[in-house]
C-alpha cells in the first residue's frame, strides 16, 4: 500500500492524477494532506514519475497499535525493532559502505507519547539496534533524511504506528529543471496543483479533443516571478511527465533499494516518453502561455527553467509592471486566436510567507493586478492565490470562489474571480 503526501487542500487533485491511465492506481481513498493507493510496484514507479501535485510517495512497510502495556517511547522501539527485518531493508556493506537511512515522524493525538522528536529517536535506536543484531555491526550513522539511500517516514495517530519508506527521497516538486528560484516561488507541485484547481488540464483536454477546430487556450501569469505556473502549464500541455527531467539529474531514493527493479522502471521512463510524444505529435500547435514579471532577475530565471525543462518554445515572458502590461501589443498577442479562451493563474505577493516591502506597497501591487485583469482579459476568469486576506482586498473585485490551500503552514485561498 502506498500513500502520497501533498500540500493541504490539494487531496482531491493528487487522487485525480492517481486514477489517471497514466498511474491506474487502486484503492484510492483521500486522507489529511494525502492520498492512500495501492498497486504494483510499476505503479509506485509511475506515481513518482506522473505525479505533479504530489510532494512524495511512501511505500507502506508496516502497521500496527503501540503496545499499551509498554511505557512512554519504549512502545516505539519495541514496534519498529521488529517490524521488518531490518537487514534486508538496509543491507549493510563489508567495508562500511552499506546503505545509509533517514528517519522522520509524524505525531497527533497519542496517549503514550507526545514528542514527535523523542519518538524519531527511538526509530532511529531500535533500526540500530535491529541491524547490529542481525549483523554483528553497527550501520553508518543515520543521515539527512532527503539525502538518505533509505528514508524511514513513521506516523503515530491515535497509539497507531505506520511505518513507510519514502520511495521519493527529495520531494517530488523538486523536478530537475530549477538551479535557483525567485524567493517568492511556490513550489512546483502547489503551482501544478492550484493549475488543476483553476480548469488549465479541463480546458486543454477540450481543446485536444478538436485542436484544427477550436483555438487554443491562453494561459496568463502577469506576476509570474520564476514561471513556475508558466512551465508547469507548459508540462501539462505537452503531457510531459514531471519526473522525467528529475530521472536524469536528481533521481529517486528507491533507485538505491535492494528491491528495487531497474528493467520495470526503464519501461516506465520509456512509455512516459512515448505518450509525451504522442500527444506533441497528435496537436503539433502548442497552446499560448504569456508571462510577465517587474522583475529582470525574475524574468531571467523564468527564461532559465522553461529551457531547462525543454519547453522554452511553449512561452513568451515580458518584464513590464503589471498595470502597463499589454497583452495585445506584445509579440505574443498574435498568437491569442478570437474566441481563444483564457485563463489567469498568479501569485501576487501578499506577504507573510513571501512578501513585497510595506501593506501600503502590497495594496498597490494588488490595486494594479486589478486594472491589469479588468483591461486585458474580459469574459475570463483568474485564479489568485493570496494568504492576507487585508491585502487581497485592493484588488478591488468579488471573489466568485474561494479554496482553502495550505502553502509552507500558512492558511492561504486560491481565490477565482469571474472578469
């Protein structure tokens, strides 16, 4: 059994995307900041690899109630000491150089234990003390969890333990294509889940379905700080698999696992290329997607990842503040067919988290993301995240929609409004 952690709010769009022909996952059923499936082992290999809105996927390796008549963190130990047999889940090496494993916990609502950090310790103990007595020698010492060859991720909810494996190892919105980013920057996976909240994947499969008779969709980012929602889109326009760039740069922990089956995970590389090919040959026309950003620094790492990511071809970035962008004198209008329908997904800064100088300095940029909206996309809709709801206000608009998303523990809403 598998589960697929992603950002609060997004559930929903991670358990679309594992019901997807590309996954086909089973059992799916949506938890807390997550989604549980189960399948084969081909099937975790395509969720890491298809996966867009997901941050990681764990491969369940046991589950069980701490014992209640064990005291304190020593249930912990007792459960994971004899889990699994931890000498074939990290084999060791002759000279030392055996594999290396993480540990992280997650704790809510346990009668026996209140400390997350306690309870990682005793995880990390009882998988020592389980691979000297097995082996005779003691493992390397436990390493940076992202970095691990094995990375343990145990949960605790109610004096119920679940112990995974973190097949993903870096988290999953860590595609491959970014060297640095805007310091605003959503993550990649919250910018492709907040586009499948917006309609972006609905209004192109539409558009796919007759592409010689409709014309194609427009997508807009007129604060598009690095083009994460510009290149996101680009991705799903071209049914790129997002991991397929990470699978040759950063890689996956569950490459360095001795269960691990190289040919199965080619032939899932292989098929995601020949369905991105396919869709590319099947609408050689790429849909618009325009971006725009104050910004010159910001507007040349957009540039940096669309070629990184192999869609530069697919977007046009312009620097102009956000009031005076033109969206039809720019080199990109031409390509806007009549009727083409449009879709604004921003990111605006609202501070917090990310933020733009003084309220007063926010407001304005709002004030004129407003001007900006009303002046060049009419009959359209925008999708715009905020986590200041004081702040959101300047936009001088009524928000016809709004969805609660939790982005880096700040309670934002993705807010429509209908132009």
């Amino acid at each position: 059994r598998f589960y697929a952690t992603c950002h609060p709010g997004l559930e929903d769009v991670v358990a679309r995307e594992l019901a997807s022909p590309m996954i086909n996952a089973s059992d799916i059923v949506i938890g807390k900041s997550g989604v549980s499936f189960t399948g084969t082992q081909r099937v975790g290999y395509d969720a890491n690899v298809w996966l867009r809105s997901a941050v990681r996927v764990l491969v369940e390796l046991k589950r069980g109630y701490l014992d209640p008549y064990v005291s304190g963190t020593q249930s912990v130990y007792e459960f994971v000491k004899h889990a699994v047999p931890w000498e074939e889940v990290i084999p060791g090496g002759e000279r030392g150089d055996g594999l290396k494993f993480g540990v992280e916990t997650r704790l809510w609502d346990c009668s026996q234990i209140t400390s997350s950090h306690a309870a990682k310790i005793r995880v990390k103990d009882a998988v020592c003390d389980a691979l000297v007595d097995a082996t005779g020698t003691r493992p390397s010492p436990p390493d940076n969890y992202a970095a691990a060859d094995v990375p343990l991720y145990v949960t605790l909810y109610r004096d119920e333990i679940i112990m995974y494996r973190d097949m993903s190892g870096e988290s999953l919105h860590r595609r491959g294509y970014r060297n640095a980013m805007h310091r605003a920057s959503l993550s990649e996976s919250a910018a492709a889940g907040m586009l499948s909240l917006a309609g972006w994947p609905d209004m192109l499969e539409e558009w796919q379905r007759d592409p010689a008779g409709s014309p194609p969709p427009v997508l807009i980012d007129p604060m598009c700080g690095s083009g994460t929602f510009l290149i996101e889109g680009a991705l799903m326009a071209a049914n790129v698999a997002p991991g397929l760039i990470r699978s040759e740069t950063i890689g996956y922990a569950f490459e360095r696992w001795p269960d691990h089956n190289p040919r199965t995970f080619e032939e899932c590389l292989e098929n995601a290329r020949r369905i991105g090919a396919e869709t590319r040959t099947a609408v050689p026309t790429p849909p618009v997607i325009i971006g725009n950003d104050i910004h010159p620094g910001a507007v040349t790492l957009a540039g940096q990842g669309s070629e990184t990511a192999r869609v530069a071809g697919m977007i046009d970035v312009f620097r102009n503040d956000c009031e005076m962008f033109n969206i039809t004198a720019s080199s990109a209008g031409a390509k806007i067919a009549p009727n083409a329908p449009k879709l604004v997904v921003t990111n605006p800064p609202w501070g917090k988290r990310i933020g733009a100088g003084e309220p007063a300095g926010r407001r304005r940029v709002w004030n004129s993301l407003g001007v900006f909206l009303k002046r060049e996309c009419p009959d359209s809709s925008a999708f715009v995240l905020s986590g200041n709801p004081e702040v959101s206000r300047a936009i001088r608009m009524r928000a016809s929609r709004k969805h609660v998303v939790g982005i880096g523990g700040v309670d934002c809403r993705l807010l429509r409004y209908d132009i």
